[in-house]
C-alpha cells in the first residue's frame, strides 16, 4: 500500500518532547497478551507459502518506575523451497523521565543464534544519541523523538481528545537500531467489543471495555521526496489500558493477523511515586 505524506501534519517538535511531562499520565495496564500469527495475504514476489507463530508480549512498571517490555514473536514460515523457524526475543526498559532506552534483540534462525543487537538511546537536548554495544561497537546521532511508550501515551491521549489523523516519530531500537521512524497514525471512533468478537473469551472482564480500531504507516526518515511506501503497517484494536488485538502487520509483500488467544494481567505498580 502507499501513501504520501502530508506536508500540513507536523512532526512532533524535539524541544516539546524534552520539556513534557515524561509519561506521568499514563493508564497503562501491565499484562502480558498472547496472540497466535497466521499468514493473511501473501504475493508471489515474497514466496512465501504458508506462517504461523505466536507473539509473547509483556509489559510492565509505571510512570515512577519506568517500563519493561520483554517481546517474543515466533514464526514457521514455508516457501517452495524450505522451512524456517525464526525467533525474535527483544527486551526493552523505557526510563520514567523519557530521557533514556535500552534495547537487546536476539534473532534466532532453526534455533541458531544468528545476531545480537544492544545498545542505549538518549535524548539530549540536540537530538537524540545512540550508543551500540552489539554487534559493533558504534554512536549514532538522530534527530529528537521519542520512544514507544511515549509513542502509544500520545496515541491514548489524541484518541481520547478525538483526533483521529496526525504524524510524529519513534525511535524503538528495531533493525540495527539507528534510525528514527516517521509514524502517521489514523483513529477511528470508539466501539464496543461484540458478542461476537472471537477474542472475546481471552479478554474476560475487558469485554466490556471499547476500543479504537488504529492503523500506523511506518515510514523510514531516510527516505525523500517523491510517492513513499511504508515500510510497514500495522492495524489493531487499542483499549485505553494499552492494551492491543486483533492485529494485522503489512509487511508490503506479505501480512499476517494475530489474534489475542490470552490475556493475564499483573499487579498495578504504585502510581504514586511519592510512596
């Protein structure tokens, strides 16, 4: 799918980001939510015949804390040709100031560890600066943004003041963690969850919460000028505790869904960060 961005919807400004309140306000319910992957639409470029997997996602701490995610997505992916296991475990800590992010990947291919990518993230009051320990040793210096949790807090806040179309930017540590993504978010009206849904069960007491239906294009900083494509997209159903499903990640030449198949949620971590 493509898209062209639009000159009118600014990004977020990097003196803004360094001087708000980092996080503070934050609903974010810790909770870990499984969600079984299985190949939607795959083209004849991808040679992909057939993906299924699974997708661990953890999330935990709060806004006195900082955040820990800990991110597992395994998929069987079938070609012509051969089979394939792959394993992505990445672990991230989100800093309760905003001002710092640390990020492990580990890829795994047939069980074999293929790379390890580690480093630290600062914003400074310049920009952004990236310090790699793996696979090389390297320092990057990118413009002012922010990180994920920063990310999905804007997008919570935006939805509940009804804004339903902006840009802005993350940084999340992702490919060989040096770049910063341009992000344009679309939000549709809220609606209840239907008898219906089949993720119903895994949400139990969450059924009766709505959700907003959100769709991200990811889009690469790098690239000027001209008709652009995201590098990805992703849709989803987001309830305001943060919590996403009934995915569907747009790879270009292919897409998989994951549906939520469990739900278990954690003890709340003091919000009060004077106790």
């Amino acid at each position: 799918m493509r898209a062209k961005r639009l000159a009118l919807l600014a990004l977020v400004s990097p003196s803004v980001l360094i001087s708000a309140p980092a996080l503070a306000a934050a609903p974010l319910a810790p909770h870990r939510a499984v969600y079984d992957l299985v190949l939607d639409e795959a083209s004849d470029r991808s040679g992909i015949t057939g993906l299924s997997g699974r997708m661990v996602y953890e999330f935990n701490g709060s806004a006195c804390e900082g955040y820990t995610v800990k991110f597992r997505f395994v998929t069987q992916i079938d070609t012509s040709e051969n089979s394939r296991l792959t394993d992505q475990q990445t672990t991230t800590f989100e800093a309760a100031d905003g001002k710092t992010f640390s990020f492990v990947t580990k890829s795994f291919t047939d069980q074999t560890l293929e790379r390890e990518l580690k480093g630290t993230a600062r914003r400074e009051a310049d920009g952004l600066k990236v310090e790699i320990e793996k696979p090389e040793p390297n320092s990057v210096k990118l413009e002012g943004t922010q990180f994920p949790t920063q990310h999905l807090v804007e997008l919570i806040g935006k939805a509940n003041t009804g804004e339903n179309f902006y840009e802005t930017s993350i940084f999340d540590g992702s490919e060989d963690g040096d770049e910063v993504m341009t992000t344009t978010v679309v939000v549709g009206k809220k609606e209840p969850v239907e008898k219906s849904d089949p993720e119903a069960p895994a949400l139990a007491g969450f059924a009766k919460e709505k959700f907003w239906p959100v769709d991200i294009a990811y889009f690469d900083e790098a690239t000027e000028g001209g008709e652009e494509v995201p590098e990805y997209r992703i849709s989803f159903k987001l309830h305001e505790n943060g919590l996403t499903r009934d995915l569907v990640m747009d790879y270009n030449d292919f897409s998989m869904t994951g549906k939520l198949v469990n739900l278990t949620l954690f003890d709340p971590a003091p919000q009060n960060c004077n106790q």
